[in-house]
C-alpha cells in the first residue's frame, strides 16, 4: 500500500500536528531507552483485544525496568474517537494504540505514528504474511507490526446446510451459491444476512478484484471510483439479484444478540466473514457447537482469491517519549512468546511461523472466554482450512486515508438498498459523491 507522509492539509490537522510535535519523539539513546534498568518506565496501551494483556507478564519478567499498562478504550470506533481527540487535544494520548489495518493510513498521513523502520521493524518484512504486512507498509516506511488477521472463510451451519442438500465445500462460484442460496431459503432459512455494512461490502468487493480507492505517492491525490469499478459491479450485480429475490436477512443487525440467536436456531445458515470468527461464536453462540463448520469463500469466477476483514496492528504514536521501549513491547506482543500467548487465548495470527505449526493446524476446539475447549467445529481442523485462507489474500487492495470516515457514513447512503427502497447502485452512486466531496474538503485532489 503507498501513500504519502507529506503533510495534506487537512481540516483540524495544523493543530492536531503542531501539539504532536510539540511532545517530541524518542530517538535512540534518550529517555526512551531501556538500557538503564535504574529507571523504570511505564508505557500505555490502548487495545480492545481480550489476549494483549495476557502478554504483559511475560514482556515483563524479560524487561523489569518496564511496566506496561493495557487499558481497553472501548470498541475500535471509540478508541479511534479516543484517539483522535486526545491528539488533537495535545495530551493523553498512550504511547501504543491498536489500530485496524483500514484505519492506519488515515493516521500515517497525518503524522500521528512513528515510522518502526527507524527501530528495526524491516528485518520482519518475512515473517508475516503478504497481506497483512502490506497492510502496515506505507511509502516505503513501517508503521505499524501487524498484531492478526482476518482473511476472509465461510462459516457455515452443516445442519442446516445437510437439511438442503447443499454441501458448501463443492460450492465454488457467486452462481453455486445462488443456487445454494434458494436450497436454503426452501428450507426456511436464510444463507446469510447482511443489514449493511461497509467493511463487509470492502471485502466482498475486494475479493472480487475491485481497486475503487487508490491514492497517489505523495498522498495528495485520491481516486473515488466506486461506480465503474468491474469489481464492484460484480460483486453488487451479484449481491442485488440476492436481495431482490429474499434470499438474505436484511432485518436483523450483525453483531445484535438476534443475530448470534439466528445462529443457533438455524435461521441465519451461514457467514462470510474474518478468521477471527470462532472465539466469537463460542461465547456468543455456544448452544451452536458441533454443528458449524468453515470451508474456503466461494468467489464469483471460482478462482481461490481471498481478502481480509478486519484484523489490527500495534502502532507507536509519534508523541510519545518512550519509542524504544514502546517498540519493545509491540515487537514482543507480536513475536515468539507474544504470539504463542495470544494465539492460545484464541487470536487469529499474522505470522507464518504459527500458521504453519502443526500444533495450530491440528487444532480441533476453540477456547471460549473461561477458558474452556469447546469443539466447535465437530472435530474439524478449522485453523487449516483458515490458513489456507490466508495465503489466499491478494495484497493489492487500497484503503482510503480517511476510511474511517468512510464507514461511518456508509449507511446513511446504502441503508436503504438493504431494505429495498433502492438499489445497491443508487446507493454507491451517492456513497461516492459524498466521499469526494470529503475527501476536497479535507485538502486532497480528488478524482
């Protein structure tokens, strides 16, 4: 991914710059440094991910001059909320935040994260996989260690799916999974629902080769091309003629306890969605163990693509004092011992060390919040099949530098496509003039 670390002019950003550079950055050698153990330093983490503060312990019995505090923000939108208003504000901002490969841009190009080239972080351009380090590389810099990731699997209710005669994984191409789809709805159920969401519909486009967004080197240009891109239109021909026809759930919201409930009944069959997935529905869904299975995503030429969602980073703020240390910690959290740790508590890794262990790709249960093994899966080798998933990822997609926003207003100009007042393209149409005419308010040359 290439944008620019040119300084754009964007509405707010002279402040929220000039209070950043005000606090200063940590070069190597000053008090940032861990090298005097006389002199303890205490570093803030802003993470939402239940398994980051279970690598605290370990981190600190390695470097007691050390303490790390992880303090959970809220979700991502609030901690990004959190975020920018504590940077704008000049202070309170930690030293390390978890960010979301999508948001990363945005704070890249308005100077807010430390470029960990500077502290080392090229040496593990190999350790991870393609898409996600792709994801924290911008211009020619590094700022961010990618923490997991989410390629795209389809998780499906074998019940249900058994019930229709429909076995997902002979189900290769978008039209096998309309066919699939009517089975499903014969059966009183829905393949999956979709309420709209503009992460989901990121994805989906992407594994259908879409490159809507794309933003010049120096980061001054941005190209809005939601309404000629053929993957778009693939993905939303494809995706409208579902709607038209009833075949997914637009009512019940993801996310909602309704939706995990649809799961365990059986009314929602199946999802398209992150490797990240499991933990979740064993807490969420549990009274649905045994009976789910993932296999690979179906895509609209039966090609094996894959894309992401979601997945997060560990990035150091360019106005802490504390760099060294604060790369210490996220290079730990996301290496070795870090990542062992983690991946025990049920993330799904970024590295190929751990996708391709046995002891990952052997495993049949999934640890729910107890911290109990529950076989989810009906004795299927889910991570297997999800780390296949991952080396599926194309690693061309383009964020916007302000997808944030993007997504924030996703709904405002697409809800009503989900509940048939217009079409997916009505919809896009206006998503994208509202995405130019921001990105113009904000200082870019948009296209």
């Amino acid at each position: 991914m290439k944008f620019g670390k040119k300084t754009i002019a964007l509405i707010g950003a002279a402040a929220m710059l000039s209070s950043v550079a005000a606090c200063g950055s940590t070069s190597a050698g000053d008090s940032g440094s861990t090298g005097s153990s006389d002199k303890k330093i205490e570093l803030t983490v802003w993470s939402w991910d239940s398994t980051l503060p279970r690598t605290v312990k370990g981190f600190e019995a390695k470097n007691p001059n050390i303490k790390v505090k992880v303090t959970n923000a809220g979700t991502n939108k609030d901690e990004y909320n959190a975020l920018s208003n504590a940077i704008e504000a000049g202070s309170g901002a930690p030293d390390i935040a978890q960010i979301e490969y999508y948001a990363l841009p945005e704070y890249v190009i308005r100077g807010h994260l430390e470029n960990l080239s500077d502290l080392g972080s090229s040496d593990f351009k190999d350790f991870y996989t393609p898409g996600t380090w792709s994801s924290v590389s911008i211009n020619d810099g590094v700022y961010a260690l990618p923490m997991d990731s989410g390629p795209m699997a389809w998780f499906y209710n074998k019940d249900v799916f058994d019930k229709a005669g429909v076995d997902p994984t002979q189900v290769r191409t978008w039209d096998d999974f309309y066919e699939a789809a009517k089975k499903i709805r014969a059966v009183d159920s829905y393949i999956t629902s979709d309420s709209g969401d503009a992460g989901f519909f990121d994805s989906m486009t992407w594994l259908a080769g879409a490159k809507p967004f794309q933003t010049s080197s120096d980061g001054s240009e941005v190209t809005v091309n939601l309404t000629e891109d053929k993957g778009v239109k693939t993905f939303t021909d494809f995706w409208q003629k579902l709607l038209d026809e009833g075949l997914l759930d637009t009512k019940t919201a993801g996310w909602s306890e309704d939706w995990f409930k649809g799961m365990v009944d059986g009314t929602i069959a199946s999802l398209f969605t992150g490797a990240w997935m499991p933990a979740n529905l064993a807490n969420s869904a549990a009274d649905g163990a045994g009976k789910w299975r993932v296999t690979q995503m179906p895509t609209a030429d039966g090609s094996t693509t894959n894309s992401e969602n979601g997945g997060s980073s560990l990035a150091v703020l360019a106005s802490t004092k504390k760099a060294d240390a604060a790369y210490q910690f996220i290079e730990y959290a996301n290496h070795g011992d870090g990542v062992a740790t983690r991946v025990a508590g049920g993330a799904f890794p970024a590295d190929k060390a751990s996708m391709e262990s046995d002891s990952f790709k052997n495993t049949t249960t999934v640890k729910n919040a107890d911290g109990e093994d529950v076989d989810y899966f009906g004795g299927q080798k889910y991570n297997e099949v999800l780390a296949q998933a991952a080396e599926n990822v194309s690693s061309d997609y383009q964020f916007l530098p302000y997808e944030v926003k993007a997504r924030t207003i996703f709904g405002d100009y697409l809800g009503k496509s989900y509940t048939g007042d217009q079409k997916l393209t009505d919809g896009i149409a206006a998503w994208q003039k509202a995405l130019q005419d921001y990105g113009k308010d904000q200082g870019f040359t948009v296209k």
